[in-house]
C-alpha cells in the first residue's frame, strides 16, 4: 500500500532489491581477499548497508559513523561535526563508504579528506543514489545504484523530518507535506 504522503514511486522495493545486487557482485568481486571495512553513514544509509553487505560474498567488517554538515538549512556547508566516529582504526584499511544519496558532495567530500587524514589504505564510494546535477564539489562516487532527479525523496532509509525512512521504496513527497 503506498503511503498517502507519497505522490509518486520512483524505485519499487523489487527494483532496489535488484540495484544493490548488483552493486554486491561487483564489490565481492573488487574486495575478494581485501577484508575491507565498510562505514555506514548514519542514518540514511543504514537500509542500503545491511541490504548490500548481504549481497557481498566476500568477508568484511562493518563500522558507522554519524556526521551533520555545520550551518542551518538544507544545503549541507562542507565542514562536517562528527557526530559519532568510527570503533576502528582506519589506518592501512581498505575502507568502502556507504552513502544513501550523493548531492553536493560536501558531506562526503569532508568525509574522504578526514581517512586520508587517518592514513587509510584506499577508499572507495558506494551510494545508492546520486543527484549529479546538484553537485557544487568535484566528487565522483565509484559506485552508483541510481542517478536521481533533483526531487526530495524519502523511504528505504532516506527520511523528511526523520519520518518514512522505513519506506520499502523510494518515492517523492506530496510537495503539500513538506510547504
Ligand atoms: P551532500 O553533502 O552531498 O549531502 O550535499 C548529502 C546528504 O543530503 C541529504 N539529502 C537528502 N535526504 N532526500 C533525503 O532524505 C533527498 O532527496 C536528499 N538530498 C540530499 C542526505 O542526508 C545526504 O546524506
Ligand atoms: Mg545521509
């Protein structure tokens, strides 16, 4: 049953499911002997995660980590606040960082200066959706479910005031929800 806020599926719960398969075969394919330490970006991210770490045969570690972008409203300001940091060390680490969507890139953007910082040994992006025409910093994801329109969407993790991130799918709000 599709919620009443939502006006519109963009992706069904079957075609997410076949996305991240996707995405799993070809990270099991890429990490295969490297046990590579996979961080979730809290909260959004967290569906996406266990979803695809499932769909990943190769042997892994999970972390999460929780950051907010200093500065008010929606557009993210580029210095990240940790929020909550990682329990393990990254150092010499072959790290894959989940991200629900990519949109100005800030977030993450920051996220890669900081494991650098932390002497990882590589890291790579994975994120389910990427709103490329918003992107205001030079970041290219290295794995990619979906290019998304420039919508607001919520559901299968991504939320509107914390709400609908249990959304099986993923779909755009009714604008009468959100003005
Ligand atoms: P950047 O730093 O790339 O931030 O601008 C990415 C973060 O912005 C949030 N975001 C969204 N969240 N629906 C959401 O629920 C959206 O359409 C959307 N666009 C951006 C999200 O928290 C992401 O991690
Ligand atoms: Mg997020």
């Amino acid at each position: 049953m599709l919620h009443p806020d939502i006006k519109e599926v963009l992706y069904s719960e079957e075609y997410i499911k076949e996305v991240v398969k996707g995405l799993g075969s070809q990270l099991t394919e890429a990490y295969e002997g490297k046990n590579p330490l996979v961080i979730c970006v809290l909260k959004g991210a967290v569906m996406f995660m266990t979803d695809l770490t499932r769909a990943m045969a190769c042997d892994l570690e999970l972390d999460f980590m929780d950051v907010s972008s200093y500065g008010a409203g929606m557009e993210s300001s580029g210095e990240v606040k940790i929020l909550k940091d990682l329990d393990t060390s990254v150092e010499g680490r072959h790290l894959v960082i989940v991200e629900d969507i990519i949109d100005t890139g800030r977030t993450l953007n920051s996220l890669i200066e900081l494991f650098k910082y932390r002497k990882a040994a590589s890291i790579q992006i994975v994120t389910l959706l990427d709103k490329k025409e918003r992107r205001v910093v030079d970041l290219q994801a290295d794995y990619i479910g979906v290019n998304v329109p420039d919508e607001f969407v919520v559901g299968y993790g991504l939320d509107f005031n914390e709400k609908y991130r249990n959304l099986p799918y993923i779909g755009v709000l009714k604008k009468e929800v959100y003005e």
